[in-house]
C-alpha cells in the first residue's frame, strides 16, 4: 500500500505527479485559514509524511500523526519545528539548503542597494507625480561600492553575499559567525569580528542568521546603539532575530539610516506596522527565495527528501540526523 502523504502547499503538476505515482496525497488548500487548519487536522491521523511550508507544526498537532515518519519542509529555515521534540518522537525533519542560496543572496543585495539609494521612496516620488525638478541632496542616497559589508552569520546565504559584494561591488567584508570560516577569508578577504565590532564598523548590517533559542532577540536597543548614523540594517533571516520596537526606535532616532527587511516578528506584517510609515524602510513580503526557478527547485527538493524517507532511505537533507 502506498503511503499517505499530507500536502500543505501546491505543487506544480509533475512534482505532483511524482508524488502521486510513489503516495496517496491529500492536498490541503489555504492551510492557515481555520477550514484549512481543521482540514489538516482531520488528515493528521492517517500521515505518514507531511510536506509544506510556513505553518508552526506544534506538538498538540503532531499527537494528531500517530504514525508521521518525516515532515518535508519546503524552507531551509527550520525554526517551525520543535527539533527536540520531532527526534523524541522519531519524526524526521528535512529542509531545502543550497539550491535556494544565490536566490537569497540576490534578494540581499536588492535590500541593500534598494535602502542605500532610496529606490522605492524615490520611485514612488516619480509615480506620485512629485518629481518637479531635478533632484537634489534630500533625495541623495548613500554608495553601496566599496563600503563595508557586515554580515552577520556567514554561512551559505551569507557567503554568496559576502561573493556580491566583494567580488561585485568592491566592498570589504566584515564577518561574525559562530565559527571562523577560512574559505570565505581567503576567497573574499572576508576579516572575522566580535559581534561588537561588527555593529560599530560595518555600513552595511546583514543578518543571514537561522533564529534558534541563541538567536532570538539577538540584536535589540544595545546593539542598535553601536551602529552609527550611516548604517543601513539588512534582514533577510528572520524577524524574531530582532528586538522589532528598538528598530523602530532606531530608525524613528536616526540612529541608524535606513532598514531593508524582509523578514518581519509578525508575517504578514501589519499595515498599521509603525514600520510601513518610515520612509527609510524598504519593507518586501519575505521573499527571499520566492522567484519561479528557485520555489520550484526548493519544492522538488522537498519532494526527493520526503520519498527517500518514505521508502526508508536517508533522506539527503536530513536535519535531526541523530534519529
Ligand atoms: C526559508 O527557506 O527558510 C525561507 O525563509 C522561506 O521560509
């Protein structure tokens, strides 16, 4: 008998197919919606694997899955899971790494250069129809070249943005990250630094961090306050990473020049978000990843992690591998 599968996000018809020729899939449509939610819990019972994305897969709903084998996440980021908890119950985890990294890095440097240049304010001037004259210093920007990159957390996603920066734009590369990387200071001359330095001398603030329980709340009212004015702050890991009012504050003191995010405490981020009134915030849906290649690559990746683990082989992105 083939095994029962949960579906949670849509796939595009061969990697449905191929689901379906190796499972018996129940497709779950608008999973956050409270019909979705309940839909999902009444599949639960019968799951042997599950597959999607963005959904907090918590413990009153994994005591739904008496018999879930691996949960396929379509993300590289894992912070919906409680790992512990999935090992304790033998669930496998698997994720999307590297196939969606240049992707992310791509969306990186859009948010850099797109808050150093005020590309969306100054878009939207033209738009709006209030562009009179010739522009002038309230409407300059900052460079991106040759301006130093921080970065913190340098591992793929940050080294393929450390590669643009370096190799593109000429911009010395500053690290922290939980261990030195050898690599990346060779190919990139990419110079290690104590969190602390990192925020006073970097222009450019990048977080590429995964959120854990060490990284939650990492950078909060203290660390804003060894930016300097100049500073543009980046985040493409993970709202929760920051302390979300004292970014606010930040910006809202000129104490730092402007933000770039993508990643938010709360997704979708409220319109009534104090930060959407900021014209020095580039504000983008989380969608690091999101172009037609690359969610298609991640979702066909998820589909290999999860049949491998169906048919009892070692899936190749295995997360808790100590299961
Ligand atoms: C990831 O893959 O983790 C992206 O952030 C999408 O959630």
């Amino acid at each position: 008998m083939k095994p029962h599968v949960v579906l949670y996000k849509s796939l595009s018809a061969p990697l449905m197919q191929r689901l379906e020729d190796h499972a018996q899939v129940t497709l779950i449509e608008d999973v956050k919606s409270p019909g979705g939610l309940a839909r999902l819990r009444d599949a639960l019972p019968q799951a042997d694997g599950l597959l999607g994305a963005s959904l907090k897969i918590d413990g009153p709903l994994l005591d739904l899955a008496p018999k879930l084998k691996v949960i396929s996440s379509v993300s590289v980021g894992v912070d919906n899971y409680d790992l512990q908890d999935l090992t304790r119950r033998g669930v496998q985890l698997t994720n999307t790494p590297d196939v969606l990294t240049e992707t992310t890095a791509d969306t990186g440097f859009a948010l850099i250069m797109a808050s150093a240049r005020r590309v969306v304010e100054l878009a939207n001037m033209v738009r709006d129809g209030q562009w009179r004259q010739n522009i002038g210093p309230r409407h300059f920007g900052s460079d991106v070249h040759g301006k130093k990159l921080g970065i913190i957390g340098m591992g793929r996603i940050g080294e393929a943005l450390a590669q643009r920066g370096n190799l593109g734009f000429g911009m010395p590369v500053l690290y922290h990250s939980h261990s030195r990387k050898p690599a990346v200071e060779a190919r990139f001359g990419a110079q290690y630094r104590s969190l602390e330095d990192l925020l006073k001398e970097a222009d450019f603030v990048c977080l590429t961090l995964p959120l854990t329980a060490d990284t939650e709340g990492l950078i909060g009212a203290a660390q804003f306050a060894l930016m300097r004015p100049e500073t543009i702050f980046i985040n493409i890991a993970r709202g929760k990473v920051v302390d979300e009012k004292a970014l606010i504050e930040a910006l809202r003191n000129k104490q730092i020049r402007a933000a770039g995010l993508d990643v938010f405490e709360q997704e979708p981020l409220a319109q009534d978000s104090p930060l959407l009134a900021l014209d020095n915030v580039v504000a983008t849906p989380h969608m690091g990843s999101a172009t037609f290649e690359t969610r298609e690559a991640m979702a066909r990746c998820a589909v290999d992690n999860l049949l491998a683990a169906l048919a009892g082989e070692r899936p190749p992105n295995l997360v808790n591998p100590e299961i």
